[in-house]
C-alpha cells in the first residue's frame, strides 16, 4: 500500500502546525490529501466529491477547542465523517417477521451471490439457531440452481428444488408454501444476475420483491470492482428498496473503497463481508472496527480521540522524528515513549487500534510480558536524574557510573542488573533507530519484550 490517509493526514498536521484557525487556504491543503488518499482507495469519484465538500463545510465552521491545533481538529473532523459515512456499529440481519423471515439475495452474476447465500445459511444456523431453506430463482443457468444445491449442502441447510422451465415468480411461491408449511425459520432466494444491468432483469427482481415482501433485501457487491460499483450499486438502489449490503471479495487486493461508493450510494448498510472462498468466509460487517482498516488506516478514529483526550502530540511527532534519525536519542526520549504509551492505553491498547497486519505477530502474552517490562523500565528511568537521562554517557563510561547506577538501583528497588539491561537496550535501541525506517515499532517492542 503506497501511502495511506494515516501518513497523509499526520503529514498535514505537521505542516499545519503553529496556524491558529482553520481557514479556506489551510482546509485546501488537506482537502487535497483526503482527496488522494479516497481515490488512491477506490472510492468512485462522485462520493469522493460529496465527502470532501461535508468535510469541508464542517471544518469551516468548527470551533477548534483547547488545547488542539487547527491541524489535530481537522484531522478529527475527517475521521468523524468518515466513520459515519461507512455506517456506525453492527448492522446485523434482520429475521423480525411472521416466519419464513425471507431474504432476497441481489446483484450482478460473479458478485458472490450464489456463495454468500450459503455463507448466509451457514451464518444463520451456527450463529443464530435457525432451520433454513434456499432457493434458487435464476431460470437461466441450470448450473447456477445447482450450483446452489451443493453449497446449500455445504452449509447443512436445506434446498428447495426449482427448474429452468419454471417462472421466477412460481418458484418463489412454491418456495415460500415449503417454508411455512416445514417450519421453516428463513427463506434465502437467490435469484438471476446478470453480466451487466439490463431493464428485463430488474424487471424480474422488481416482481419478485413485490411478490415475496422480503424482510431483507441484501444488495451482494464485489469489493474488487471499485469504481464500477457505483453504477450497479445506483441501478439496483433504483430498482429495489435494498435493506443492506454484503460487500464480497474483501480478502482480494481491492483497497476496499467501494464499501465507502456503495453506502453512500445506496444508503444502506454494509451487514457482512465476504473473505474467502469458503463456506465460513463471512463476516459480520462492524463500520467502526473496518472502516479504516478498509482504507488501510488502522482503527484511526479511536486513536485520534485517545490523542484528544491526553497525549501531546506535538512532543510525540517530535520524539517520532527523532525516532526516524536516531539523532539526539537520549533517556528522556525513552521515558517519554513509555508515557506516551501509557496515555493511549499502553501496548495492547495502542496495538488494537493499528491495522491487523501490523499487529498479527505479536502475541498477547508476549503483549503482557512487555507491558510489565515497560513500567519496570519506567521506574528506573524516573529514578534517574534528569541530567543523567539527557547523557546516558554518565551511566555508561562516566567516572562515577558505578555509583549513579547503584543510586538508581536503589530507588527504583530492583537490582543493579536490570540497570544495566535497561542501559544495554537502550543503546541497542539507539543503533538500530539510525537502521530503521518506519513500522519500527514492531520491532522496538520486540526489544523492550527483551
Ligand atoms: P454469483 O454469480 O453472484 O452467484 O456469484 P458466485 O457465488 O458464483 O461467485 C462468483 C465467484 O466469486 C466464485 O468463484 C466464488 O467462489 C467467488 N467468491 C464469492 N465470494 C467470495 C469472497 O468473499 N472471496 C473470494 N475470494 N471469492 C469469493
């Protein structure tokens, strides 16, 4: 991923810092960027528009309050619009009708359809205790109502047969008397795509619709076709009133922004996400939790409001500049890493809220183990003098290193040996800040984990 909104917007910050309002020539700059970072992600060019200008007209007229910069506030702001764009929490399916609670299953041929039916049905058994049926109301690909019955199988739900010879319309009845009459809790119809909109088929689902009066309407759309997506999501929203979204494909190399396209197009909410091939491939769609990592940017909305509430982000730009360089690294630099750390909800708190890539290989236990290293280290660093922690050379060749060390030992109530630990990682952790050049963090936890 080239660069994402993340490194764009802290970017921006820095180069906003210091200008006291937000103002049209300063909202420019970082409009642009969220404009870059959007269409670098996929998201159709009309929403990207429609984002930027509620974006700005928000910025316009927000108060930045306290302590914050217009930069930090904008940052803010961006982010709040972003989540709530995406939909907030979980939608989750809705089953509240006179049993069959019925599901109508919609979109272009290759979106997923077929699979995310019997993903469904899977998803509805396990987790919700349901007695599901399918039915396949695509008369023109013998193989699509088979293909239907094997992954019907595959889920352990169970199948209504229906043939090319029938009319979508008597399927679906025929369909719908079964359920009832077995007791039936769901009724999934997959019905027809096709390779492109064309008037007959929403024709053909418009009547289907009317003829079942599904509970659920579920618009299925592959991630990966990003900026078409748009044009399929408008036709369908046209045709039909579509109560949700199941974006599939998610696991494919799409930078996923034609999740934003389709909510926004549609105004529905995206309820599941596909991630595999497989019958077990889906998801419960969670906006909050996936929307940034959509867009590649880590649970960012959380962490802005964690730097909000506390952490001086000025010092921690500073520290993560001096961090890059390795220049002028000294104690106090450490002592302020661990705090800062500290404020945002330590390790784990801190690792929750990046993206899961970056995070995957670090266990919790070696998480726990950190953390109690970490505040071990911070006793002994408070226990320094503030002289000391700016020449860590008195601790380490100085005359009197002896003696120092045994002074902080002492105060911080460990042994002269971990003193020393401390002081070892902290010169490694210096050579290796002049090798490193970000997603250094992994790598320094491995450290401070010893
Ligand atoms: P339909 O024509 O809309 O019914 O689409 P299908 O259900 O036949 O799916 C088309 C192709 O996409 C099949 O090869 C599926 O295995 C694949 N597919 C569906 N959903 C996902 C998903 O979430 N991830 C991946 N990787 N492939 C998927």
């Amino acid at each position: 991923m080239a660069s994402t909104l993340t490194d764009r917007l802290s970017r921006l910050v820095k180069t906003m810092r210091g200008q006291a309002r937000i103002t049209e020539d300063n909202v420019q700059d970082m409009l642009r960027e969220v404009r870059m970072a959007l269409l670098e992600a996929d998201v159709a060019l009309p929403v990207v528009r429609d984002f930027v200008a509620r974006v700005k007209e928000k910025a316009l007229g927000a108060e930045v309050v306290g302590s914050l910069s217009p930069g930090q506030a904008l940052v803010g702001i961006v982010h709040k619009e972003l989540a709530a764009t995406m939909g907030e929490g979980i939608a989750d399916i809705n089953l509240a009708a006179q049993p069959p609670a019925i599901i109508l299953m919609a979109g272009l041929q290759g979106a997923g359809k077929t699979t995310t039916t019997a993903k469904l049905a899977k998803h509805l058994i396990e987790k919700r205790k349901k007695k599901v049926l399918t039915v396949s109301a695509d008369v023109y690909r013998p193989a699509a109502i088979e293909q239907l019955k094997t992954v019907t199988a595959q889920a352990g739900a169970e199948w209504f047969p229906s043939a090319p010879d029938q009319k979508p319309h008597d399927i679906a009845l025929a369909a719908v008397d079964h359920a009832r009459r077995h007791f039936f809790d769901v009724l999934l119809v997959d019905t027809a795509g096709r390779l492109a909109i064309d008037e007959a088929l929403m024709a053909e689902i418009r009547d289907l619709h009317a003829t079942l009066k599904p509970v659920e309407t579920l618009f299925v759309v592959d991630a990966m076709q990003g900026q078409d997506a748009i044009n399929t999501a408008k036709a369908f929203k046209e045709a039909l009133p579509l109560t949700g979204i199941v974006l599939t494909k998610l696991d494919g190399d799409s930078r996923g922004g034609a999740a934003l396209s389709v909510r926004q197009i549609t105004g529905a909410p995206i309820k599941f996400a596909g991630v595999s091939e497989k019958i077990d491939g889906l998801e419960v769609f969670d906006a909050e939790r996936h929307a940034g990592r959509v867009l590649g940017m880590g649970d960012i909305v959380a962490l802005v409001e964690e730097v909000q509430k506390g952490v001086d982000v000025e010092a921690a730009q500073k520290l993560a500049e001096k961090l890059k360089s390795g220049d002028g690294f000294d104690l106090n630099d450490f002592l302020a890493q661990i705090s800062q750390m500290k404020k945002m909800g330590g390790l784990s708190g801190l690792m929750d809220k990046l993206p899961t890539q970056m995070t995957a290989k670090a266990g919790a236990a070696d998480m726990d183990k950190a953390e109690r290293d970490m505040k071990r280290m911070e006793g002994i660093l408070n226990a320094m003098t503030a002289k000391e922690r700016r020449q860590p050379s008195l601790l380490m060749d100085g005359k009197s290193k002896a003696s120092r060390k045994r002074r902080i030992a002492a105060g911080a109530g460990v042994q002269i040996q971990e003193v020393n630990r401390l002081l070892n990682q902290f010169d490694q952790m210096q050579g290796m800040m002049k090798k490193m050049k970000g997603g250094g963090l992994m790598k320094m936890m491995k450290k401070l984990g010893g």
